[in-house]
C-alpha cells in the first residue's frame, strides 16, 4: 500500500491542488493572522503584504495547472518547485534581517512554513523527475 507521499508523487495533478491549497493558505495566513496581529508575530505589516502577494500568484498558477494541463507535468512542476524555493529563500532572508522585531511565535510561524512549503518542494522535484 502506497503511502500518501508516495501517491502524491505519482499524482502531479494532485500535487497542483495541494500547492494551490497551500498557498492559499499561507497568503491567508500572513495578509489577515500575521498582519491583524503583528505586534504577536513582529514581522512589519509592508513586508506581510508583499509575502502574501506571492503566494498568491502561486494560486493562480498552481490551480491554473490543475484545471487546465492534460500532460507534460514535469515542467510545471519544476517551475513551481523553484518559484516555491526562492519564495523559502526569501523568507529566511526576510525573517533574518528583521530577527530582532520577531517574537517566538513570528520565528515560529515561518520555521513551519518553510519546513511545510519544504515537504512540497520536494515532493515537487521528486514528481517532476519521473516519466509521464
């Protein structure tokens, strides 16, 4: 019996939703948690919305994919595996240079998204890399 990673990976469609999904989610999380409860998190409010902006580009991308591609995963999933690389690069770049302003639960926060988007990324390349 496949586990659930492992029917995600042989799944690309479904692993469109489920970024789609995730990026759904942490554009949520950061443009009205994070941002109507800064002084919890401390991540300045501008920063907030900008790291919303780009997940929520990915929304429209990964769901685009989901409902649209018929075939020829894999680049699109590379795509997304990279943009989603660069969005966790950035976020630690971001969560470093403003350490001082972050609470526990702000450093809290992103070490969890990372960590998740990371599990994705992952799942991503390892699905990309297979033969459709």
């Amino acid at each position: 019996m496949a586990s659930p990673l492992q029917r995600l990976t042989s799944n690309p469609k479904q692993l469109f939703f489920v970024d789609g999904l995730g990026a759904w989610v942490s554009a949520f999380f950061l443009s009205m948690v994070l941002a109507k409860f800064e002084p919890i998190f401390g991540m300045p409010l501008n920063v907030l919305i900008i790291l919303a902006l780009v997940p929520g580009f990915f929304i429209l991308y990964s769901f685009g994919c989901y409902f649209f591609l018929k075939d020829n995963w894999s680049p699109y999933l590379k795509g997304i595996a990279i943009a989603n690389s660069l969005y966790c690069l950035v976020t630690l770049g971001l969560v470093m240079y403003h350490y001082e302003k972050l609470t526990f639960f702000g450093v809290g926060y992103f070490v969890v998204e990372i960590l998740i988007v990371g599990v994705v990324i992952f799942l991503e390349f390892k699905a990309s890399l297979k033969r459709t």
